[in-house]
C-alpha cells in the first residue's frame, strides 16, 4: 500500500501558553511513499518524526494537508479504521496478560463479517509469533521476558491483523546495543517478508541508513532530503544533512574559494573548484583524506589507530586553534606513525561546500544535484 502525504502541516499552539506563537511541528510534507518499502524517518529529537507518524496513523488531525492509503483519502478516518500496525519505544504491552493474549488482543474486538472464531485467532497468533520468533515463548508474561523479546511480541501484536501500513516510533530505543543490532536486523527480515509498507522512526542515523530503503531527513519540521541511505550520505543538499549523517561525522571547515582554489586555514587545499569566489563551510568526509607527501593540507598528528581494514588518523591543523580532524584512511594508504606531521590531499568527490548564509549546498567540478531538497 502507497502512502501519499499531501502537504501535510500540523501546527500546535505553543505549550508555554505565554507565548502566542504555534509549534510548526510538520511543515508542509509532501511525499508519496512507496508501496512495500522500509522508510527510515530520520531528524533529532523535536524535529516531528512521531507527529508525523500520527498524522499517518490518525492519531493527530492534520492542520492543513491531507492523508492518502492507496488512492483512498484517510484524512478524516479514526485510527482503528486505517488498518495500522503501531510499534512504540516502549512496548506498551499488558503486563498482566501472556504472550499470547497481548498479540491476540487486537483480533478480539474485530466486528461483524470480520469476526474470528477462537481457533483462527490462534492461528493468526501462532503466524505472527513465528514471524517474529517467538513462538516459543507465548504462555509468558511480559515481565518474564528480555526487552528485546518483549519488543518481538510488540511487533507481533501490530502485525496480527496484517496492517496496511506498519509504524514505528524509535522501536529499539530500549535496547542494549547488542540487541538493538539484532532486533533491527530482525525488524528488517519481517518487513522484507511481509512486504507490509513500513515507517522506521529514530534519531540515530547509523540505524536509519542501515535498515532503510528511502530515508528522509527532517530538521524542525522540515524534510531537508529524501532518497536512498547512500545517496543521501554521498550527497547532502545542505550542511544539516552532511552533518546529521556519518561516523565520525564529516569535518567541517571555515574555507574560501579564490580563483577555482579551496583555502583552509592559508593552505591551497584543493584546486578546480570552479564557482565564484566566496567564503564557504568545507565539508570535508573522514575518507576524503589521503596521505600524500605532496599534498597541501599539512597537519599534526595527534592519534592513529589501525581498526582492522581501516585507519583512523586524528590531527590537527596550526590555523585552526581547537579543531580535530578525524580522516579514515584505507588499508592501501600507510601513514607514517613516526613522524608528527602528516599530509594530506583530498578526494574531491567527498568535498562538500556550502553556502555560508544558507548552508545550502555548492557545487562544483563533477558535482550535481541529486535527490530533492
Ligand atoms: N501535543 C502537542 N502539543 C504541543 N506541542 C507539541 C505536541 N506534540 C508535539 N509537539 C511539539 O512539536 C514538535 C515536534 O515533536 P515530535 O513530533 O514529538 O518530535 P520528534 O518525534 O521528532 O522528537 C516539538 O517541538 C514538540 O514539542
Ligand atoms: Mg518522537
């Protein structure tokens, strides 16, 4: 099921009711979303993800705008009749029901033609809590189970009514580290299954680009871009964007172009940069950097560290009193720990500038638009 967010605004009236301006929490969203694809919903905390998710599941009426499943208008529709599956970061399970009564709960207030008998409840029961492996595990209580375990039922219990459209609110914000790797990887395999179009929210990027088909990036209420984790991460249309998403994040830099030249800190760092002269923000990636005797970027090192394949090389640069520089450089690329000064020329393809006002994106050379902003 495609899911087609028209303009959509919701505007609430500020909490500091001292304050007469409204909270823009979604503004203006415009999308359609694939039928049967994973959406990462991505952005920090405040930036709208879950008003988002309740406009779409009918939680919260829009201010403007409207909601589309199919080619049917839902706008209007209460949440009970969407055909949703709602996942949160906290379970919300009934802790005084097993397993199985939390997933069947859903299928028993289901009316008239689409009433189950008791042994298709179990049957539907039994379908979801393989799915999400814990089929095992039915005649528990919540309270006997891990959060990770807990989290499956969830999952089961929005699953069992086959939703149109699944929705998940930072699903795995509870867990460990450890069991937030497997549970996404699980969350991915049952989307993948299921072909169920589904809405991934969470402020950690890394989750977001590695689970995801289309992720969005949101900021205050704005989409700042949307396209395919790697698009995004090779081509943000602004500084947010080249900053939300990366480990270690990109460099940023104070920069100017004179004459086709990058200049960081009185070092000629980069040359065809063909855009007017102007003072810019250098995004720089941590794999931009290459050591190279000959290159213009001189810098201190400050720490290296081989991680397997990788290196990771922290610096820093005599014009730039505070700054880090964090490169990863390849395991083709040796950098010589003994020395303290180590060069570096940069992978034009992973330079990123933008507008100083704006912060939006500047391109030059080979560089183009890609995605939409
Ligand atoms: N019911 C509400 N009343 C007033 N303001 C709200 C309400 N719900 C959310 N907001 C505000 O809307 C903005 C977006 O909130 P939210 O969608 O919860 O963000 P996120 O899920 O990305 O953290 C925030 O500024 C928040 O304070
Ligand atoms: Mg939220």
């Amino acid at each position: 099921m495609k899911v087609v967010l028209d303009h959509l605004t919701k505007r609430f009236p500020n909490i500091n009711i001292k304050i007469k301006t409204e909270v823009v929490a979604v503004d203006d969203f415009d999308f359609e979303i694939p039928d049967g694809k994973l959406i990462g919903l991505l952005g920090p905390s405040g930036c709208g993800k879950s008003t988002t998710l309740n406009l779409i599941c009918g939680l919260e009426t829009p201010t403007e705008g409207r909601v589309f499943f199919g080619d049917d208008d839902v706008t209007k529709l209460p949440p009970e009749n969407r055909g949703v599956g709602l996942v949160f970061q906290n379970y919300a399970l009934y802790p005084h029901l097993t397993v199985r009564q939390n997933i069947m709960f859903p299928l028993q207030n289901l009316k008239g033609a689409d009433k189950l008998t008791k042994q298709q409840m179990e049957e539907k029961v039994l379908e979801a809590a393989k799915l999400v492996q814990i089929d095992g595990l039915l005649d528990r209580k919540p309270s006997e189970m891990s959060g990770g375990q807990q989290q499956r039922v969830a999952i089961a219990r929005a699953l069992v009514k086959r939703p149109k459209v699944l929705l998940l609110d930072e699903p795995l914000s509870n867990l460990d580290a450890r069991l937030r790797l497997q549970t996404r990887e699980e969350i991915k395999r049952i989307q993948r299954e299921t072909g169920i179009t589904t809405i991934f929210v969470t402020h950690d990027q890394e989750e977001a680009m590695s689970i995801s088909d289309l992720i969005v990036v949101m900021e205050a209420g704005k989409v700042n871009q949307i396209g395919k984790p790697q698009d995004v991460y090779d081509d943000p249309v602004n500084l947010f964007v080249a900053k939300f998403l990366g480990t270690p994040a990109i460099n940023v830099f104070d920069a100017e172009v004179r004459d086709g030249v990058l200049w960081i800190a009185g070092d000629d760092v980069m040359d065809g940069v063909d855009v007017p002269d102007q003072k810019v923000w250098a995004g720089i990636r941590p794999e931009a950097f290459v050591p190279d005797d000959s290159g213009k970027m001189e810098c201190k090192l400050v720490n290296v560290e081989v991680m397997g394949r990788d290196t990771s090389v922290v610096s820093t640069h005599e014009g730039m009193q505070g700054v880090s520089i964090r490169a990863i450089i390849s395991a083709e690329n040796k950098v010589d720990q003994t020395k303290e000064i180590v060069n570096f020329r940069l992978r034009p393809a992973k330079v990123y500038l933008f507008d100083k006002t704006s912060s939006k994106r500047i391109y030059f050379g080979d560089q183009k638009p890609l995605g939409r902003a």
